[in-house]
C-alpha cells in the first residue's frame, strides 16, 4: 500500500493486480472488484485527503470479500488513515 496526500477534500483510491499475480484478466478483475467493494464499505471511516494505492499480492486470490476488507482495515489502521 502507498499513500500519498493530494490536497484534496476527498481520499482517492488505486488499485493494482500484476499479471504476475493472476495470469488472466477475469481472476485480476475480480480481485480489483473485491478490493473496491472492501474500500467502498470503508470510506466512511477514512480520513480524507490521501491518494491510496493497494497494491494486490497472490495472497489475495480466492480471498472473500469480508476478509479482504478487514485485511484492508488493519493496514488503513496501521497506516493512521482510519478515524477510531
């Protein structure tokens, strides 16, 4: 994950699935769909004003989207990007 912030009112988000980590398009889609829907149930929590980019790892693959975004939840926490 990398942040940066962008003087924005609004926190974007970025999302990136290597072909080294699902060969084929339709498995790396569906794990770009999992990531957006994991940050679109967290935005209400975020603090805004950053540029985040998710950078998916194999790990990912098969994943469901409830863990997914609590694994996304820890790292926003880690990263203090989250309002407790």
């Amino acid at each position: 994950m990398k942040v940066v912030r962008n003087g924005r009112d609004m926190t974007r988000f970025g999302f990136s699935v290597s072909v080294k980590v699902a060969k084929r398009a339709t498995e790396r889609n569906t794990m770009k769909r999992r990531l957006r829907a994991a940050a679109a149930r967290l935005t209400p929590k975020i603090i805004q004003g950053f540029d985040i980019i998710i950078i998916a790892r194999h790990q990912l693959r098969g994943t469901p989207t409830a863990r997914v975004t609590q694994i996304l939840e820890g790292l926003l926490k880690r990263a203090r990007l989250v309002y407790t």
